[in-house]
C-alpha cells in the first residue's frame, strides 16, 4: 500500500502569510506537524508575504484566488467575463448575507480542515466548501467586535464547528460571553518554536548605540497595539532627559500619523518606526527592554518570544498577557496609559542602568 495514502489529509485555511501574530502562529503550527503521519495543504487567500520564506516545504500551498472571487483591480490586470460576472453576483450575495456562495468548492476530501483566520471568509469557506470528517476554527483575537449583522451569522456557524480554538483563556472567557451556549470551545495555547525563534536572532546584529537604552516593540502600526501610548510615553522620557532609542517593529494604518506625532514632539532621534520585518528576532534580543503596550491581546506571541530571548518585559495589564508573564520575573504589569508605562519604564532604567 502506497504510504501516502495512509496519511491524514489536513486543510489550513488563511488570509495569507504576512508579518502577523496570526500569521506567524500559523508558520510555527506547520514547522511542528509531523509531515510522515499528515499530507498538509495551506489555502492562503493571499499567496504573496513576507513569511512565505519560513514556511515548511513539505505544505502543499493552494491560491486562494481559484477560489475566491476576483477583486476589481485584479480583474483590470486580466480581464475575464466569467470572472466580472461573479464578482457582480458576489456583490449582490453580500448584500442579501450570504456572499461565500460565489465561492467554489475544493473537490478533495480531507480528515481535518482548520479556518485558521477567523475575520475573514475563511470559516465560512470551511463550512460550506470544503468536505471534511472535523472542521475546527481557530478564533486569535482578545475582542470579540462585529456588527450585528455578522455576529447573527456567527451565532449560526459557530456551532457548527467540532471545535473553536480560544488561544487564552482571555480569549475563551471573551467568546462565551457573546455564546454562552456553545460548548464547542476550547482552550490550546499558540505553538512556539524556540530553536528557530533562538538562531533568528542570532542572523544579524542590528545597529543599536550600546551607550543609550534600547527599547524594542513589536506590533502593527494601529489603535489596538497602543503605539500612541508608547509615543507619549517616550515624549515623557525624553522630557526627562533619559538617554534612549525606541525601534518600532511593525507597519499598519496610522503610520502617518504616529509619524507626524514623532515630528511634532521632536522625538525624530528617540523613536525609530523600522517598518515590518521579517525576521524581528535581532532586534528583540538586543534591546534592554522589551514594551508590549495593547489595549487588547489574545495571546501575545511577541510578548512569548521575547520571553524565550529573556529580555525584561513591560507589558500593559490586559487579561491575556496578564495570563503570559504569570511567574515570568523580569517584568512589569503596567495600566494601559502613557504614565504608568512611563513610571515601569522609569524605574527600570533607574533601578537597572544607572
């Protein structure tokens, strides 16, 4: 009997493979699967990204647009007919509720398929495209926000998975406030590979003035991961007169406007926006202090990661990185405000690099 056939078929179902926490969540759940018990494909709505380099070669990658339905400035690079016909139907489909009918089904047969980004089409492809024996959404944010509209949706689908994965209990405790009935969710922590996340940062050494403290944050450029928090923070530091240089690892949506902040408070020398990285690794182990400042988390795998390099971690006191650092000694639980951030930040550089 051919070998191959003996293995169980898994499908991954995903926005794609970008500098996210979903995203590398997902590369690290592919490193540690066992390739000779599992054949693994990864449909991926978006083929391109920047950890596509660090997935496992052993996943059958599958492009979602075969699948999904074209986008307008897809369809003006090449033009198709049929493909202009259901985007019109896929906008029509949406306004009724229901727009994953457009979507076309994979014909392969699988033991286990995951929607592995929940904000997306992705659970509802897996319901309703794939034929699979389970069918599992993993759910990775600390807010449950969605309109009216969608949470009706939800309040179906939901329960129609064997399992919804809650990646804290921050997160589970989120969810059965808003499914209070649903006794399909569990609890299983996000993957961490150590030995890849420990040779990373070792790749290179980032140029970092060893007089100044280096401060590090990791995350995307908007609302939630509280930059603006640690912008004033840093202007508090600065008045000061502390002696350090913040790197911001990450992009998103309101860089401009941190940009302009950066500017207008004359902290030009003092915060560093480095963009998204691939590989920010480097940049955590050499910083003397590691900030995480959300307003909301699920599970802070930046927060982990900088756990494994043992940098001293200030974190906002949000439940779920509450639940992380709990026994964890080098760090500071702060309220989620510029001047307790200030105040942890202050007394460690005071109490440790003076």
């Amino acid at each position: 009997m051919d070998k191959n056939s003996e293995k169980k078929n898994i499908l991954f179902v995903c926005i794609g493979i970008n500098t996210g926490g979903i995203e590398r969540a997902l590369i690290n759940i592919l490193n540690i699967i066992d390739y000779s018990k599992y054949n693994v494909d990864l449909l991926l709505w978006n083929v391109n990204g920047d950890l596509y380099k660090f997935l496992n070669p052993s996943v059958n990658v599958i492009d979602g647009i075969k699948y999904r339905v074209k986008s307008m400035s897809e369809l003006k690079k090449q033009f198709s007919l049929v493909e202009c016909l259901r985007y019109l139907l896929f906008i029509l489909f949406n306004y009724i509720g229901i727009p994953w009918k457009i979507f076309r089904k994979i014909k392969k047969n699988y033991d286990i398929a995951i929607a592995f980004s929940h904000y997306d089409y992705s659970p509802i492809f897996v319901l309703d495209k794939v034929c699979s024996l389970k069918k599992y959404l993993w759910f990775h944010n600390g807010k449950y926000i969605f309109s009216k509209k969608q949470h009706n949706i939800n309040k179906k689908i939901y329960r129609k998975f064997d399992k919804v994965i809650c990646v804290s209990e921050a997160v589970y405790d989120e969810l059965k406030k808003f499914f209070p009935n649903n006794n399909n969710f569990v609890i299983r922590y996000n993957d961490i590979d150590k030995d890849s996340i420990i040779k990373q940062s070792l790749e290179f050494n980032p140029d970092f003035d060893k007089n100044k403290i280096n401060i590090v944050t990791v995350g995307r450029l908007f609302q939630d991961k509280g930059i603006d928090i640690a912008l004033a923070c840093a202007k508090r530091l600065l008045a000061e007169n502390y002696d350090f240089i913040w790197y911001f690892v990450g992009d998103g949506g309101m860089r401009k406007e941190y940009e302009e902040y950066i500017v207008s408070n004359n902290l030009n020398k003092n915060c560093i926006l480095l963009g998204s990285k691939s590989n920010p690794y480097p940049y955590m182990k050499c910083a003397n202090i590691y900030v995480q400042p959300s307003r909301i988390e699920s599970f802070g795998l930046t927060v982990t990661e900088a756990m494994i390099l043992n940098k001293f971690i200030i974190a906002s006191s949000v439940k779920a990185l509450e639940e992380q650092l709990k026994g964890y000694n080098n760090s500071i639980l702060c309220d989620i405000n510029a001047d307790s951030m200030f105040i942890s930040i202050k007394s460690t550089i005071d109490n440790y690099y003076h």
